[in-house]
C-alpha cells in the first residue's frame, strides 16, 4: 500500500509539472507584468516619505542629572514623567506654535498626524519622530517641537527638567516606499497568481488533446494512432499541380 501512495504522489507531482510547464508563457507574462508595474509605481508615481526625530532626556530637578547618588524614587518619577511630556509634545498649544514658528500652511491637528512620540522602555528618553516629503521641512519641525515642548514643560512646571541630547538632521534616504521590497513582493504575488490561474484554466480545460488524456479520462485503451505530417509548401503545391493535370487529361479523353 505504501508503495502505491508514493506512486500515486509522483504522478500528481509529475501532473502538477507538466501543467505548469504547459503553461509556463503564462507565468512568465503575469509575473514579469507585476513586477514592472510595481517598478514602475513605485520609482514614478510615490511620493518619497522621509522621516527624522529630536531625542529629549527628562532629567532630576535642581540639574543634578549626573550625580552619583541617584535616589532610586527620583529616578522612578522622572519615568512616569515621560509618558506626561509625551502627551504634552501631542498637544495642540505645542504644535500651534510650530505652525506659527516654521509658518506651516495647515492647522494643529493636520501637523500632528506626522508626529509621533516614542517612549524608551526603563528610560527617562523621549523621541519625537516626524515624516513628511521634504527632509528638511521633517528636520524643522522636529527641532521645533523639541523646543516648543520644553518650554512649555518650563511653563508648566516651573523648572527645567526636560533637555535636549540630540536635534534631529536632514535625513538622507527616504523610509518608503522601498521600490526593491516592492518589487520582490509583486513578483511573489504575480507568481502565486499566475499559478493559481493556470491551474484553473486547466481544471476547466475537458478536451481530450492526447492519448494518455484518453486513457486517464475515458479510461478507454487506445488502439491506434493517425500521425500527423507536415508538408513543405513548394511541395505540397506541386502535388497539387500534378493532380490537377492528370484531372485534365482524364477529361480530354
């Protein structure tokens, strides 16, 4: 019984080969298409996004951030102050000042959707990201909520304990699209598709087109087979010419 499994599994394979090479034009064509109009969009018709970001450090009150004797309590607050200067670098009285600092042609709310606050786990860090299509308009606007935000936590709270370690720079590089993933994910898609379509195509392809195809199908022997030749053109017109004259002459006599 085993032996019959395996057998049985090798013709399907063979099958599932020979159905494809079949159709392999196809697979080809679909693929090849996907991948240019991937090429394509993504080089020609995307807007480059690029991204960039200003790192803030919460530090202790009184600016002893590098003393040696960290109290432990100290050090706890400062972490739960992160998540609150996060939210304060979201608000809209901060990203109204950009807009009016940087003189930004949309409103609060519509710059804060290209912002975003990330937090560094066990740390006293906050990273304030921004993306849009001119680096150096991501690079102003990061500097400027990065000043904007400590000032207002100067407001707030009265004392500075909020610093700037790093303004953000013009990046160099766009983080989408990425035209080569792009490109590799069209082409497995334009694969899987294409195949899924040849398979289709023959499960409802019932003609009968050799004998093995009798055999499989109608389960019927084959007795015998009428092959097919080909003719060469000059050939097959000077045979037609030699039947036409002897009809002729048959019919003069």
């Amino acid at each position: 019984m085993e032996r019959m499994e395996e057998g049985m599994i090798e013709i399907d394979l063979r099958d599932y080969l020979r159905i494809i090479k079949k159709r392999a034009w196809i697979i080809a064509a679909i693929t090849l298409i996907a991948v240019i109009t991937s090429a394509v969009i993504s080089f020609y018709f995307l807007t480059p996004i690029y991204s960039t970001g200003a790192t803030l450090m919460v530090i202790r009150q009184g600016g002893q951030e590098q003393a040696a004797d960290v109290d432990y309590s100290d050090l706890m607050a400062n972490r739960q102050l992160v998540k609150t200067f996060g939210e304060i670098v979201k608000s809209r009285t901060v990203a109204q000042r950009v807009v009016d600092h940087l003189s930004l042609d949309m409103t609060p709310g519509a710059l804060l959707k290209h912002i975003q606050v990330n937090y560094r786990e066990q740390t006293e860090i906050v990273q304030i990201s921004v993306e849009n299509s001119d680096p150096k308009l991501a690079r102003d606007i990061a500097n400027s909520f990065a000043n904007g935000v400590v000032e207002r936590v100067h407001e707030i709270m009265g004392v500075d304990v909020l610093r700037i370690i790093d303004l953000a720079v013009v990046p160099q590089s766009p983080i989408k699209p990425r035209p080569q993933l792009n490109i590799i994910i069209a082409g497995f898609l334009g694969l899987m598709v294409s195949v899924g379509i040849v398979f289709l195509m023959e499960y409802f392809d019932n003609t009968i087109k050799t004998p093995n195809d009798v055999e499989r199908y109608l389960e019927l022997p084959v007795i015998g087979l009428i092959p097919k030749f080909e003719m060469d053109e000059e050939k097959g017109n000077k045979s037609e010419n030699k039947a036409a004259d002897k009809i002729k002459q048959n019919v003069a006599l």
